[in-house]
C-alpha cells in the first residue's frame, strides 16, 4: 500500500478524531477490567459480608441446640468454638490461595481447581479436585432429601393442628422431593444466576431467620420447663408442634 501511494503521490492521513476516539474506547474498556482481562468485580462490603453469613448460617442451625443438648454444657461449647477456629482458620487458608505466589499482583484463582493446580499441581491437585466434585455431588443429593422432609414435617404439623394427635398423619416425601428438583431445574436456567447482587441478602434473611426460629423455640421451651416444671413432656409438645 505504500509504494502504490507514493507511486501516485498521495498520503494516507488518519484522522485526529478516529485516533482519539479510538484510544478513548481502549481506556474505557480497562476501565471495566481487571488485571488479567476479566470483567472487574462489583463486590461490595455488604454483598461480602451477606455471602459469608449464608455460607456459615444455614438450615442445620434448626439442629443445633439439640446437638449442644445432647453434649452437655462443657462439651457442647467446647466443640462450638472448636468448629468456629476450624472456619476461621479455613477462611484464612482460603484467602491466601485466592492468589498465586505474590498476595497482591499473583495470578487469581477463580475456582478451587484453579487453586488446586497452582498450588498443588499434578495428583493431588486431581485428587482435591475429586474430593470437592465428591462433596458438591453429596450437597445436590442432600439438600432434595432435607427440602422435602421439612415440607413433610410442616404439613404434619398442619395436620396435627387440624386432627389432633389421634390421626397419625402419614405422608410421602416423594412430591416434595420432585417439586423441589423441578425448581431447581427452572432456576438453573436462569443465565448468571449467581451474579444477581441481592440473592445473598435474601439468603442472609434466611439465614437469620433459621436463627430466629431456633431461638424462639429454645426461649419457649426454656420458659415452659420453669412454668411447668412437672409436665416436661407436655411442654416439649407444644413447643414442637
């Protein structure tokens, strides 16, 4: 192109605009991304804080006061804080695999395989690899199972409200495990569904409403056993129903 246009005695000139414009879209678009070229993260205070509470807060805080229960009042604390330096300290150890070698210019770990490989590489990373598909395997196998038999209970409990205890209120667990499967279903078709920002928080209100339950429970029945310390039975009863 440039022998023919010195050739034929003409420049080719770029406009000033174009250059301009064009440098302006690249400095928009690092704008928007991060040091290795993925969309920049959005995160905030809260949403961090609201994914934390939902990972750690979750439906088997109904069971504990139970577990505790059954522990004692010397083991059962004892374990609670056991369990909570086990999370932090995972945390931690989390935190520090989020970046390869260097802790603020390494390369970023997105997945826990991703963490895998840089830090462990070759069989064990495999072997983590496996152990984690393990675990996610289990959880979609578990959650089903507890979704429908905490809708059973609930419409047990219905049914003792209407009947009375007389009526054995036998149900299936069955229609509620396949309703629960069919939602999940619909909503795993929702294009980046975990990106929505407020999901967290309504996980975050769940959560704290599973603590609220498990409290109140614990109160009522704390209350019962000193107003009617000789109808222990009773109590437990109403309380659970």
């Amino acid at each position: 192109m440039t022998s023919s246009a010195q050739k034929s005695g003409h420049k080719h000139v770029v406009a000033p605009m174009e250059v301009s414009v064009e440098a302006g879209n690249a400095q928009g678009e690092a704008a928007w991304l991060q040091d290795d070229g993925r969309p920049r993260r959005t995160g905030t205070f809260s949403t961090a804080s609201a994914h934390i509470i939902t990972a750690v807060i979750g439906s088997g805080v109904g069971s504990l006061a139970w577990a505790i229960a059954q522990l004692g009042w010397v083991a059962g604390p004892t374990v609670m804080l056991l369990f909570a330096f086990l999370v932090y300290y995972t945390s931690m150890l989390l935190a520090e695999c989020y970046r390869t070698c260097d802790p603020a210019t390494g390369n970023r770990n997105y997945t826990y395989m991703d963490a895998f490989r840089a830090s462990l590489g070759g069989a064990k990373g495999i072997f983590c690899g496996v152990i984690q598909y393990v675990n996610l395997v289990g959880v979609a196998i578990g959650y089903p199972i507890a979704a429908s038999i905490s809708m059973q209970a609930i419409r047990r409990a219905d049914c003792f409200h209407e009947n009375g205890h007389v009526d054995p209120c036998r149900s299936s667990s069955n229609p509620y495990m396949i309703l629960f499967g069919a939602v999940q279903i619909v909503f795993s078709q929702i294009p980046d569904f975990d990106q929505i920002w407020w999901l967290s928080i309504v996980a975050s209100v769940m959560s704290f409403t599973y603590s609220g339950i498990g409290l109140s429970l614990g109160i009522a029945q704390t209350i019962c056993m000193f107003v009617a310390p000789y109808h222990s039975a009773k109590c437990k009863q109403d309380v659970v129903v």
